[in-house]
C-alpha cells in the first residue's frame, strides 16, 4: 500500500507535464496553420487584385507568372535585408 501512494505524486506530475507539452504543441500547431492560412489569403487576394488591375491589357498566363516571381524575389531580398538589418543602397545614399 504504501508503494502505491509515494509513487501516486510522481505519475500526477508526469502527467501534468505531458498535458503541458501537449498543449504547447497544439498552440505551435494551431499558430503556424493560422499563418499559413493568411498567408494563402493574402496571396490569393493579391492575384485577385491584380487580374482587376490588368484587365483590358491581355496578360497571358506566363507573363503573369513571371510578373509573380519577380515581385516575390523582391519581396525576398527585402526581407531578408529587414532581418539582418543592413540598409539598401538607395537609403544609403540619402543619408549624408
């Protein structure tokens, strides 16, 4: 009997901390599907856009693919400058 009761204490701790991890990781889960999801919308709202934008000029698919690719690499190196905190070339030239 006494077995049983020290070792009750240690399992309900187990189990608590379990209940922690798994919560943490519904939340990481829920987090990054919530991004990613508004990430879809904002690129389907941005094509949506566009094709308004571009509507008597005649597009075809492949050019607006690439008109796609090029706005995203320059939306990459901006970033990825923004991160690593150096400054582009033309705001270097405007400071004195």
């Amino acid at each position: 009997m006494q077995n049983d009761e020290t070792n009750f204490p240690a399992q309900e701790t187990n189990n608590g901390y379990l209940r922690q991890v798994k919560g943490c990781l519904l939340l990481i889960t829920t987090t990054i599907l919530v991004l990613f999801a508004l990430a879809i919308a904002a690129a389907a709202g941005i094509i949506i856009v566009d094709s308004v934008t571009l509507r008597g000029e005649e597009y075809t698919l492949e050019r607006r693919v690439q008109r796609y690719k090029v706005a995203c690499q320059f939306l990459w190196y901006d970033f990825k400058d923004f991160v690593s905190g150096k400054k582009s070339d033309s705001s270097q030239e405007d400071e004195p």
